[in-house]
C-alpha cells in the first residue's frame, strides 16, 4: 500500500543518521520520530485539535544528511511523501505491520524556527551578562 502524505508536527528526537548497505551501494539514512497535529475546522473559520498521532519518517540521501544536521528534538517540520505499510515479524513469529512515511520533503516551520533563535539569543545573552559579572567580581 502507496499514498501520498502531507502533514505537520513536532520531532519527538533527535534524528540519528546511518549508513545502510543497498542494491545500489551505501546510503545514508535517517529516521524521524513525528507527533503530528490533528486540527479539524472549527466552523468558524479557525480549528479545533482533535489531538494526533506518532508516526516514523523515513528520509534517504543528501535529504537525510540536511535532516540530520538541521533538525533537533521539538522543531516543528512539514513533511510530504508517500504512506507506506510495512509487515514484518516480531520476535514471537506474529505477523505484524507498521505504517511510516517515506518523505519527499521535510521542512521547518519557519514561525517556530522564529521562536526558537529568539529563546536562543536571549538566554545566551543573559549568559554573557552573568560571565560578565563573575569576571568583574573576581
């Protein structure tokens, strides 16, 4: 089963890079741990949250090595790709399956990138401040 996804949601840790052995030779991938958002319109032009739902990301190539580099636990990201179910089985030989997104692209959410540099500077600019000080006091 193939379809195509379109959601937004929040990393839920770190992405962790590997290198995978393929037909094709060595690749580079990662996998993204998303919680993505469940927003229903509200009817009044604005959207409730019917809460979401956890879901693996699957990212491949130059993609995952950028994925890798840029995104941290808690950045909030856009992904596209195409819906894949996956069986497999576990341990106890029961048949299992698993839906991930093998994504097409991955981007920030530039509202909250915005959010994040400002909580950044401003806490290593308190920092300075207190460095200052200890420096002054000594």
């Amino acid at each position: 089963m193939s379809s195509l996804f379109f959601g937004r949601g929040n990393l839920g840790q770190d992405p962790e890079l590997r290198e995978v052995e393929t037909g094709d030779g060595k690749r580079q991938v990662v996998t993204l741990r998303v919680y993505f958002d469940r927003p229903v319109p509200d009817g009044d032009g604005g959207f409730e949250d019917r809460g979401g739902f956890w879901m693996d990301v699957t990212v491949w190539g130059a993609r995952a090595e950028q994925a890798a580099r840029v995104l941290r636990k808690g950045a909030r990201v856009a992904v596209a790709g195409r819906l894949v179910q996956r069986a497999w089985t576990d341990r106890e030989g029961n048949e299992r399956t698993s839906l991930e997104v093998v994504a097409d692209s991955v981007d920030l959410d530039i509202a909250r990138i915005e959010q994040v540099a400002w909580r950044e500077r401003a806490g290593k600019e308190q920092g300075r401040g207190e460095e200052e000080a200890a420096a002054a006091s000594a």
